[in-house]
C-alpha cells in the first residue's frame, strides 16, 4: 500500500507502509505504532494522510 501526506505547507511525500509508520512514530510517542496509530497521529499533528490508489501509484 501507499501513501500520500500532505504536511499543509506545501510538502508532499509518496511513502509505502513502513515509511508511514515511520513518520507517525517520529511525531507521536516514539513507541512501536501500528498502521493506524501512525495515521492517527499525523493527522493529530495537522498533516493530512492519504491511501493512493493503483492508478495513482502507476502515475508516479
């Protein structure tokens, strides 16, 4: 699966999976996140997290 965050200052970043739970823990708490934890807290912290779809992915 892939991801779009939108960080709302102009920054945008395709990340897969990992890279998402990555980001989430860098925000949050620090501790081992699932996916949806990850989601939560960047969307906690203002960013706006979005699943691509196939077609958008083959786009890159």
């Amino acid at each position: 699966m892939r991801f779009l965050i939108d960080t709302n200052d102009g920054f945008h970043e395709r990340v897969n999976e990992q890279e998402l739970i990555k980001w989430g823990s860098s925000l949050g708490l620090g501790i081992e996140m699932t996916l949806s934890d990850a989601i939560q807290s960047l969307e906690n912290y203002g960013y706006k997290v979005e699943r691509l779809e196939e077609k958008e992915i083959l786009g890159e």
